[in-house]
C-alpha cells in the first residue's frame, strides 16, 4: 500500500510540480524510496539488500542518462521515458538516491524492521 500511494505521489509530482525543488530533488529522493518499497512487497529482500537495490536502479538511470540512453533506444520522442528515465545526468541526483536510501534505512530502524 505504502509503495502504491508513492508511486501516485511520483506521477503527480512528475505530471504537475514544476519547481527548482519538490521534482529534481524530492521526487529523486522518493524515487528509490518507491523502488524500495516496491521491492520489500514483492520480494522477500530483507532491508539491507533491497535498499541497495533501490539505490542501484537510480545509479543505472543515471549511467544510463550519461550513456543518452534515451537517444540510443530511440525514445527520445517518447514522454513517458523521459519523465521515468530522465533526460540529463547529475551528481546531484545520485546524492539524491543515496538521501533516500538513508530515509528508507533509518525509518526501517525507527520500525524496528530487518
């Protein structure tokens, strides 16, 4: 459920914030926190390995935005790519991913989950 209700809040972030905050920063924070939860739904990954998955799929969208994967598929044109593999690589984004996997881990702690 939780990782449902971030993943509407990523689409309404990436379909109506326009900002120099909540969309490049925020929604790269909560990105890997989706991923995370999404993992620990469907998996039986305890928190140490699905957090570095999480954060591992960020640092491959971002290899991939370095590499213009994008360009090389041909999906250039192709919004939905755009919006969910971004379209520009950034430092600032991976500090981004490595905040949430932080977040994830220490609410894990806070939880008392392993």
């Amino acid at each position: 459920l939780a990782a449902f209700l971030l993943f509407l809040i990523e689409v309404a972030i990436a379909l109506w914030v326009r900002d120099r905050f909540v969309r490049p920063y925020l929604g790269d924070v909560l990105a890997v926190i989706l991923v995370y939860l999404a993992l620990r739904a469907v998996t039986r990954l305890r928190v140490a390995p699905a957090v570095l998955a999480a954060f591992l799929v960020g640092l491959l969208v971002e290899i991939g935005q370095a590499a213009d994967l994008l360009r090389l598929l041909g999906l250039s044109d192709q919004r939905i790519a755009r919006v969910v593999l971004g379209t520009s690589f950034s430092i600032a984004d991976i500090i981004c991913y490595a905040a949430g996997a932080a977040i994830a881990i220490l609410a894990e702690r806070w939880r008392g989950a392993s």
